[in-house]
C-alpha cells in the first residue's frame, strides 16, 4: 500500500480518539471532529506529504489540536517514532505536554539539557527555544537517533537572538518531519526565521510564505474566536522633563511621538488616577459578563514587575480578594497561573508576560493593555489571550489607552501579516519616505534625548481618566464621556454573551441613542465679544512685543510672526481674545528662557 494511502487510513481512526476542541467540544459551525480549517489544512499536509509545514492560525483556533492530529498522523503510519515540541516558555512546555497526553503520546516537559536522553516511556520531549540554543549538538544527536518530528510552538521565537535560530537550525536540520505553527504576526526585524520559506513579491521584497492560514476575521465569522470590543479611554496628563519643564497633553490627542509616549506613559503610572479610573470600570465590566458567564476572569498586562504589584494592590481594595500576579522570574508562576485557571472565584490576574502569548486561561473575557509596548507581535499576542471561544456567542472586552498605535492596531484585528526580510523598495526608493543621512541623524538625537528621559528624569505628575470610544470590526462608536457617566455605561453594560452580528447591531444603537440624546449638534451660542477687554489684550501684547525686540535685538513684525508661527490664528487685529491669551503666555515664556 503507499505511504499517501496509510496516512489517509489513519487520519479517519485517530479522528475517534482525539477530542473534538481541546480542551472543550466544537464550536458552533465546525465539523464533528475537527473544526473546518484543521481538517482543511491536514488534508493539505495529507496530499503534500511536506518535510517542512508553516501553518498560521489566529489565537484560540486550535492550533495545539491540528499539530497534535498530525504527530498522532505520522506516528501511527511508522513515518516518525520520536516528537520534539519546542515552545517559547517554562510553562508552555506543561501544556503541551498535559494536551499531548489527552491524545495518548506521551511527552516529557520536564526533560534538561544535562538529562541526555529521555525515558523509554516517553515517545519524545518538549524543550524551550532557549534550551536547544544552549546546546543544540545534544538535540540534533536526539534528532539524528529517531526518525522525528519537530512541532515549533509560535516559530517566530527562532529569530529571537541569532543564536536561537542558528541553534534551531543546526539541532533540527535531520528531522524528516517539521511542524512550524504561529498564531500573531511575523517579526518586525529582518531575521530570518529557520525553515520558514520566504518567496518575492510585487514589490521585490521576500515574505514569509505560509502553507495554510487561518486569521482572525475568518475564524471570527466560522464562530471559532470570540468577538473583541476594544474600550479605549483619553484623559489629561501632566509631566515633568528631564530640563524641569512641565508638560500638558491630552491622551490620544494629535501630538509628536515623544509627547504621545509621554502622555501613554504618564497614564500608565500607577500613582495617578487614570490606571484606578479603568481598572475600576474594567472591573465593572467583568461583574457584568459574571452574569451570564459565572466563571469570567481578568487579565491586566504590565509593564513591568513595580507596576504589576503597584495594580494588583488597587484591585485587591477594589474587589476584596487578592489578585493573582504572575513574574517571569517567579519560579512558581506557571503553578499560579493553573491555580487562577482553575479557580472560578478568582477575579483577577496581573502579568507582565507570562500570561502574553501561548498561554491557556480560557475563562479569561476582560483584559487591561496596561503596558508600553506597542509591536503588532505583541499586541496581537495580548488579544490573542481573550479570544479563545468555549461556548457560543462569548463576548471579550480588552480595556486600552487611547494612544494611535494601539487604536490602529485594534481596528486592523483582521489583517494577514507576513514576515518581510527587506524594507519595501517603493520606501527606499522614494525620497519623499527615505531619510537622507542629515534626517536620520536628527533623529537619532532625539531618540537619544528621549533615552534620558528612561533614565528616570522623568516625572508623572497628574493623570485622570475620560472615556474615549468603543473599537470593533474596524468600526468606532462613541461620542466620548465623563466617567461614570451614561455615555460609557452605555458600552459598559453590553451583556456577554452575544454573536458578532449583535454585537454590531447594539454598538449602533447604543450610538444612534447618544447622538439623540445630544442636543449639542446645534453649534453652543457664542458669547458677545467684549472690544474693551480686546483692546486691552492687543495693547498688552504690543507692549510685550517692544519690550522683547529692545532684549533681542529682533524687528517687532518678525516676533509677531513667529509668534503666529507658534501659536496659530490671524493678525493681532483679527485674533481672538484666546488667540490674544495664547500669544501674551508664549513671549512671557520667552522671556525667561523657555521655548
């Protein structure tokens, strides 16, 4: 018989032993044994018989459960007799291993480096990517006595650190079988990752070439993934720079980089009031899923260990109980994350990144982005922990700073990525993109100047909070609110269990409802201009323009303009009293130095 033959004879009676979802039963709409796209993409791996398979499937769509139909596939038919799972993290290497056993091949998590060899009662191992670039000659020695395959848990990792991937590669290149799967995009550098193929496009720039993808907007349409509203949320912030000089911005408002970062930055701090403000309407959300889904849990990402402890401290007076912080360094970190899993009474967990990619806490529906980083890689991991779907119609809501990037980001949930190894030649190739050599040096001061700021001369003053918007399908609703106020509640009591289609429909109205209860889209009455007071206000200002020109040395006409330059608005005759105000605030500073 041919080898296609027995793998297809297989396929139909390992589909009896493994369960439909691990670990829960299908979706709504999948297929009785494997959701469409697995069953799509393992007669695929069928009709090909590949030695190298990339498949790219969003958070939640069971990517663990396609690998692990291949490997039982593979082992069944006498192609392989030894596995290799290599996964990013300590506590991954678990869950592969508890998932593998549910399935009846046996994997050891808990294999070292200095073990050598592992026990005959187990049919291969499951490693980190760390662990094979500390000794890739040992891994290869494993790889080279077994006929095995090698499933990469989240491939992009090889490319974390150019020892990483050439360890993978040299350890894995006699494996006659290897598994590449990722759930988020690509890398944002240009390493090449091992054993992933990269083909030209249009543009002449080589992309990562996925075998069979499955992302996030298909999966959300088969009811594979949870919906996602994103609650996005504004307010003022105040800071101090590195030269003394306090800053005023409002969060999300068009700004420079550095002001934005400043501001993202400022909100963040856990000493002011924006981080308590949605925390607190965070937690309002997930009482309100508890309705209907009683075992809801949250996740609020940090950024780092100071600020995991310092919003695990405001959620333990908030709710009462004490909240789950996971550390990477805490040695006892996967046990707490399977304890909160396991635990329905649990409300919240606070993480910095253990809890960002990979890991499985299905009853997670609300999350908090209170973290800096901002990659399409790691936002997509962040989400990727809210979308994982166990009963039809499970509604997630991840609360985030208004901030461009993470709005962007969020509206473009759906987008397929690929890993590009060059920058795009339409980009290097037009100079209106490129930087020239003069360009990139001033912004490399300024990355520099920002640098100082990092080294903790920078100081958050004042933060409170403002409801902004509600982000979902690539949509935005809201007209912005106060706290607490009818504008927010609006979104905030969405129940949690609705199809996406509902969810649409009830963020419409909620919008349609706020528009009418707007009486403000008739233009405010304009208060009658006080000439008296204008006249004062012009006087002033010319005084302090002739009083400047004496220090300088500068014609007065060209203060006025650059005090137009700076400020905005039309003539000293035709400025209005802000204007005016504005005008009269920028020249006192000048005259004491400030710009």
């Amino acid at each position: 018989m041919e080898q296609s033959e027995t793998l297809f004879d297989v396929g139909t009676d390992v589909g009896r032993s493994l369960p439909p979802v691990y670990p829960h039963r299908a979706a709504h709409g999948t297929a009785g044994t494997l959701r469409q796209w697995q069953q799509e993409a393992l007669d695929l791996y069928i009709q090909r018989r590949p030695k190298d398979f990339l498949a790219v499937a969003t958070p939640g769509a069971g990517k663990t459960t396609f690998a692990l139909r291949v490997a039982k596939l593979l082992v069944e038919s006498g192609e392989v007799n030894r596995i290799y799972v290599v996964a990013p993290t300590e506590h991954l290497k678990r869950q592969w291993a508890d998932a593998a056993g549910r399935v009846g091949l046996a994997l050891d998590p808990n294999f070292k480096n200095s073990d050598g060899r592992h026990g005959r009662q187990y049919i291969g191992v499951v490693v980190t990517y760390s662990q094979v670039a500390n000794k890739p000659a040992l891994h290869r020695n494993k790889t080279e006595a077994g006929r095995t395959l090698v499933i990469f848990d989240e491939i992009h990792h090889a490319g974390d650190a150019l020892s990483w991937g050439d360890g993978v590669r040299e350890a894995f290149d006699p494996a006659v079988r290897r598994l590449a799967l990722t759930g988020t995009p690509f890398r944002s550098d240009t390493s090449p990752i091992p054993f992933v193929d990269y083909v030209e496009d249009g543009d002449g720039v080589r992309r990562s070439k996925a075998d069979y993808a499955y992302t996030y907007g298909p999966a959300l349409k088969d009811r594979v993934v949870r919906p996602v509203v994103f609650m996005a949320y504004s307010g003022n912030m105040r800071w101090r720079t590195s030269t003394g000089e306090e800053m005023e911005a409002q969060l999300g408002a068009a700004a420079t980089k550095d002001i934005t970062n400043h501001a993202w930055r400022t909100a963040l701090n856990p000493e002011g009031e924006w981080i308590p403000s949605v925390l607190r309407a965070a937690h309002q959300r997930l009482l309100k899923v508890r309705d209907k889904i009683d075992d809801a849990g949250g996740l609020v990402i940090a950024t780092d260990h100071e600020t995991a402890r310092a919003y695990a401290a405001q959620l333990d007076a908030l709710t009462g109980q004490k909240t789950t912080v996971v550390l990477s360094d805490d040695k006892g970190a996967s046990n707490q994350i399977e304890a909160f899993s396991e635990d329905p009474s649990k409300l919240w967990m606070v993480a910095v990144r253990m809890v960002s990619e990979g890991v499985d806490v299905p009853r997670l529906c609300v999350g908090v982005y209170a973290t800096s980083t901002s990659t399409p890689l790691f936002f997509a991991q962040a989400v990727g922990r809210f979308v994982r779907l166990r009963k039809k119609a499970e509604v997630a809501s991840v609360f985030l700073p208004s901030v461009p990037v993470l709005t962007t980001l969020a509206n473009e949930m759906e987008q397929e990525r690929d890993h590009a190894l060059e920058v795009p030649r339409s980009a290097a190739e037009d100079p209106e993109e490129a930087l020239d050599d003069d360009l990139l040096a001033a912004a490399n001061r300024e990355e520099r100047g920002s640098e100082s700021l990092e080294r903790g001369e920078f100081a958050a003053l004042h933060s409170n909070a403002a409801f902004d918007k509600v982000l979902f399908d690539g949509a935005e609703f809201g007209l912005g609110g106060a706290m607490g106020s009818e504008e927010e509640l609006d979104f905030l009591g969405i129940p949690g269990l609705l199809e996406p289609e509902q969810v649409s429909t009830l963020l419409r109205q909620h919008q349609a409802d706020q528009l009418r209860r707007k009486p403000a889209l008739a233009a405010p009455e304009e208060p009658v201009v006080d000439h008296r007071a204008l006249k004062t206000l012009r006087a002033t200002l010319n005084k302090s323009v002739s009083a400047y020109a004496a220090k300088t040395g500068m014609h007065q006409g060209s203060i006025h303009t650059k005090l137009r330059d700076a400020c905005g608005g039309p003539a000293v005759g035709q400025a209005t009293q802000p204007q005016l105000e504005a005008r009269l605030k920028k020249i006192q500073l000048w005259f004491v130095g400030r710009k």
